[in-house]
C-alpha cells in the first residue's frame, strides 16, 4: 500500500521559540503556529477562525529557529504528522496528539529573520546546496549588521522566487 505523508503550514508563532537538548545531545524545539481563516458568512459578516498547529523542530532547524524567531514572527513548515501516544499519569487513559514534524521552515516578512531557511530533518540537510555554494549562510544584498557576516539571518538562493527578478538589493519582490 501506498502512503504519502507531507504537510505545508504557514502561519504566525505563538510565543517565543525555547531550545533545549536531548539526553544524547540533540537539540530540539517545540512550536505552535497560528493559522488564520478567514471567510464571509451568509449574512455577508466576515468570520476570522484560528488553528494551532504544535510544530517540532529538530537539529539545526532548532537551532535557526530559537536563535531568529520571536513570538508573533511568520514562518514557512514544511514537514510531516506524527501521532504521539501516551497514557495519561493522572487518569491512566490513554491519549495522543496529532502534531508536524519540521522537515523545513522558512523564514518569511521582513522582520529580524526574514529569507534565513533551516532545512533538514533532525540536523541532517536534505537540501542541495544553493548555487555557487560559498555564499551559502552569508547575507546577500545587505550590509552586514553589526561586524561580521555571522551577525544577519542565513540566506541563499533557496529563499528567493526564481519565476521573478529580485527586486532592490537583492530582496525578494514580494
């Protein structure tokens, strides 16, 4: 049988991403994401519904995230569901949680951590590296802020819309 499991979300964080460790070293970050609805009613009344969405990040994904993202940043996830399961100390039911699994996020707006990527799936990348790969992790088309090419948000090619052309200093036009 075949099965495909992938997940897009794009939305607003809900509070301000923690990194913490594993008992072997790995590091890890759990995140919820704020999808809005909106729609127009039948009585022409617009209705705005929220989701929340309990993203986990692993690895450098962590990393990127708790050291670019606040709480109200947008961000980009792509990943897949895992179900958690577990018996609950209290009332000895058992319960589970339907949850994302961050393959990818994507920095997204114009704030502090605009265009940075963190790819890959537990530290490893999936992702090719981005062409010419020396410029890969280094602002392009900003000054540096502050001293160093380490100080800004990652970038590289992957974050830009390849069907249009940059836009000024080499922003994406959007």
């Amino acid at each position: 049988m075949s099965s495909f499991n992938k997940v897009i979300v794009m939305g607003n964080l809900t509070r301000t991403p923690e990194l913490r460790s594993t008992p072997g070293g790995t590091q890890v970050c759990d995140i919820t994401v704020a999808v809005n609805e909106n729609w127009t009613d039948q009585s022409g009344k617009q209705q705005e519904k929220a989701t929340f969405v309990d993203i986990t990040c692993w690895g450098k994904t962590a990393e990127l995230v708790c050291r670019w993202k606040k709480q109200g940043d947008a961000v980009l996830i792509e990943g897949r569901l895992q179900q958690d399961k577990w018996v609950d100390k209290e009332t000895g039911k058992n319960r589970t949680k339907l949850k994302v699994v961050a393959e990818a996020v994507k920095f997204i707006g114009r704030g502090t951590g605009a265009g940075g990527e963190g790819g890959g799936d537990r530290g490893g990348s999936n992702r090719q590296p981005a062409r010419g790969g020396s410029d890969r992790g280094k602002p392009q088309g900003r000054a540096p802020q502050g001293g160093g090419d380490d100080d800004g948000p990652p970038h590289s090619d992957e974050d830009y819309a390849t069907s249009m052309p940059p836009g000024p200093e080499g922003d994406p036009p959007f």
